[in-house]
C-alpha cells in the first residue's frame, strides 16, 4: 500500500543515460547545495555525464571530495566553499566568478533551508527572516545577475529548486520558507520574460517532499512517502532537457488552483483553528 501510495505520488522520472551525456558533457554547471541532498545527487550524475563543474556550499571537505571525484572521471571541477547568506563573502565570489568562469551553460539554484517557526514564536528572532532570505532568495539573485554574462553567452539556462508548497495558500508556520521561495519564484518569473531577449532561460522546479537531511529533521516527514534525493535530482535533469518551464507534480497542477479557489475556506480553517 505505501509503495502504491509513493508510486502514485512520486513517479519516478528517470533519465536515458545517454542522452545525458549528450547534453552535458564539456557543458559547465554551476550548482549551489552541492554538497548534500539533492545537489549532490544531482552533481554525481553530472559527473558520469562528464559535466565540468563549479560547486558552492559551505563543507569544504564534501566539495572538496566531490571535485576529486569528477576530477578522476575526466571532468574539470572546482569549489568555492561559501556561507550563501554572508553578504560580503559573496560579493567576493560573484567578483570571482567574472574572472573564473567565462562561459556557463546551467546554473542550478539549488541551495536552500526551510524553516518552520510561526511568526508569535519569532517576535525577537527577524534574524530568521533574513538567513532564509539571504540563502534561499538574496544569493540565487547576486550569483545570477554576476552569471547573467556567461550564461548569455552560451544560451544558458537557471533552474531554481523551489517548494512546490509555495504554489498553495500560506499554511502557518512557514511565513519565512514560503516567503523566501515565493520571492524567488516570482524573481525567475521577471528574468524569464527581461531575459528572452539575452538568451537564457529560467526555470522553475516546485519540488514535492524529497527526503533529505533538510526533511528528514521533522519526524512527520521523515515517515512518509517522498522522493529520494537521487530521484529529485533526476526531477531536475528531466526539466533542464525539455522545454517546459517549470516542474510541478501531476497532482499539485490539478489541486493548486482548486485550492486558491477554495482558499477564504482555507483562510477561515487556520484563523480559526490553528492555536497561535
Ligand atoms: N527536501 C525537501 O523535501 C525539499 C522540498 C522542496 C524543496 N526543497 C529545496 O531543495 C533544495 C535542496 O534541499 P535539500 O533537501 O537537498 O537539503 P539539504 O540536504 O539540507 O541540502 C542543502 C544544501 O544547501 C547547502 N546550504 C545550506 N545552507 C547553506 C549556506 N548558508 N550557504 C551555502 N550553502 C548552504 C548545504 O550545504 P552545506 O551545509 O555544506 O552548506 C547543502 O548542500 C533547497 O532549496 C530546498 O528548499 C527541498
């Protein structure tokens, strides 16, 4: 039964390995989160499709193995290991990256945090506020605009990895994740159209619950059918090899705008039931 439930909820989206490597080998990548999760799947896979590789987040041991890795498999790989919410640090490196990388193909926004925390409970915590806006919006916008230029050149694409919670009426408790990844979605949504005209595309995967250390951190969740980390990565190659511009589960394109609909009931059902 649950496997019926997972399979139904979370079909898998594999990838025909040899178009893969079609599409990407020689490419450059640019993946920020790559050193766990769904970056990190995502970046073994780029690996065995001989992608040239640029990776960001903050382990440095991780991304360090991780580039030895593409390195004895015939990729050029580098990192830069970085805190994506220090404003100063990453003036640094999108400086850096102008200098380093002069053409780029993909840019996967992929790093982020959730954080559920309701608003009462925040009264003298805006620092909430700004690390989940720095990480999972403030950095995706510096490291594009500083990739713009690269990206331009070769016809790049920007795939942000979004929540597909985010396409729903705000639920309590996530005020700052929905706030962040809302915020991103709808930054993607303006550079798609300024940007036609440049060349590069964005794209938009709302992603459902991938069991992850960031998921898995919540019991709820850790118990209950999701995608694995491989599996949403494969979710995001899928998209950046087609010519949709978003990704969205089957079941969240038919019950979002049912929702929004339905959403003074809903708005009703959390004022009324929800505890502050
Ligand atoms: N898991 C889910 O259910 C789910 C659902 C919807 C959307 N998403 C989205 O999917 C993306 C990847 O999440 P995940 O589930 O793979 O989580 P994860 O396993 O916790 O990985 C998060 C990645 O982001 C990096 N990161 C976190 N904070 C950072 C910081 N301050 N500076 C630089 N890098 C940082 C982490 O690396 P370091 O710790 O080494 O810095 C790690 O590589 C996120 O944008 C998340 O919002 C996840």
């Amino acid at each position: 039964m649950t496997n019926l439930l997972k399979n139904l909820i979370y079909p898998v989206a594999s990838n025909n390995k040899k178009r893969l490597k079609e599409h990407f080998s020689g490419k450059w990548v640019v993946i920020t989160g790559a050193s766990h999760g769904i970056g990190k799947e995502l970046t073994y896979k780029l690996i065995e499709s001989k992608t040239n590789l640029y990776l960001l987040a903050r382990t440095e041991a991780e991304l360090q193995k991780i580039c030895q890795d593409a390195e004895n498999a015939g990729c050029h790989a580098r990192y830069y290991a970085i805190d994506l919410r220090d404003r100063n640090e990453l003036d640094k490196l999108c400086s850096k990256l102008k200098d380093e990388l002069p053409q780029v193909d993909y840019f996967f926004a992929n790093a982020g945090k959730s954080i559920h925390r309701k608003i009462t409970d925040a009264l003298d915590r805006l620092h909430d506020f700004d690390r989940t806006m720095d990480l999972n919006f403030r950095s995706m916008v510096a490291l594009s605009l500083a990739l713009q230029p690269a990206l331009s050149k070769q016809k790049g694409c920007i795939i942000y990895t979004s929540a597909v919670s985010s396409l729903y009426p705000s639920a309590p408790g996530w005020s700052a994740y929905h706030a962040s990844k809302a915020a991103a979605n709808t930054w993607c949504e303006t550079a798609d159209a300024e940007w036609k005209s440049w060349g590069i595309r964005m794209k938009i995967a709302y992603m459902p619950l991938v069991h992850t250390q960031m998921s898995d951190v919540n019991k709820t969740y850790k118990n209950m059918p999701a995608y694995s980390a491989s599996e949403a990565a494969d979710l995001l190659l899928r998209l950046s090899l087609n010519n949709r511009h978003t990704y969205k589960p089957w079941w969240a394109r038919m019950s979002a705008p049912i929702a929004y609909l339905l959403s003074p009931l809903i708005r009703f059902t959390y004022r009324n039931c929800i505890k502050a």
